[in-house]
C-alpha cells in the first residue's frame, strides 16, 4: 500500500473537472491508479460541491457532467472519508481552510495539495507538506 495520502483543496477538484487536463487532472489519475489515497472530511465534500454549484463554476463544465456523480465514483475508488475536526484557528486570514488542514491531521495525511498561497505559506501542518498541485505531481512521479 502506498504511504502517501492527500488533501485535495477545492480548486483542485473544480481545476480537474472544468480541464481535463493539467496537474490538478493528472492527480486524479494517479489517485485512481493507485499511486496515493485522497483524505476528505464531509466538510470538504461539502465544501467542495457548494463551488461546483456555483454558476461562476457550472458555466465551465461539459454539458451534461455531474459533478457531485464523478467526486463520488473517485472517492469509491480512491479515497479514505475521514470525521472533521473542530479545533483552534490556523490559517486565521481564512478560517474556511482550516478544516482541510484538520482534515489531513485527522487522516494522516503526507500531503496537503491547494493553489492557495495563504495556506502554502504554512509549508506544513500536524506532519502534513503543504503543496501546490504541480509539486505534488512532481512527487509523485518521482
């Protein structure tokens, strides 16, 4: 079994989904390969499917795409649905990132991935390297 488990912020998801290609893609493919586990929380489940209902959001995607379909399929195949954690402030400019941070405590997470440089700028977390898509892409292709 791969030791290496990830936290996938919400503009990784989304990023995938409207490109189909790209880092944030490729993750994906290398989470249903095999190659890591993704960690979620229903927060970020949650979290997640607010933005792919927002029509700043829904305008990017194929017709016909169900978004909240596809991040199930993945998560049946790749990923570990973890309890949230209620714990003290981190990233106290956006407290909306705090639950991923407690998400990949939570976890055991190895990896943090986001495009935010607010939550970058902490570099790790509770064990947890803080990336951004492409660098974890570089990780895992060795």
């Amino acid at each position: 079994m791969n030791p290496l488990r990830a936290v996938l912020d919400a503009q990784v998801w989304v990023s995938a989904a409207i490109s189909g290609r790209g880092p944030a893609w490729s993750i994906l493919v290398a989470a249903r390969a095999g190659l890591f586990r993704v960690v979620t929380s229903p927060y970020v489940q949650a979290e997640v499917r607010g933005v792919f209902g927002r029509p700043s959001v829904t305008r990017f995607l194929a017709p016909g795409f169900n978004p909240v379909e596809w991040m199930d399929v993945l998560e049946l195949a790749c990923a570990d649905v973890v309890e949230s954690a209620e714990d003290p402030p981190v990233v106290p400019a956006d407290p909306d990132d705090d639950p991923y941070l407690w998400t990949a405590y939570v976890g055991g997470a190895t990896h943090v991935v986001t495009w935010d440089t607010q939550v970058r700028a902490l570099k790790h977390f509770q064990g947890a390297q803080i990336v951004d898509p492409r660098r974890f892409l570089a990780l895992l292709r060795g």
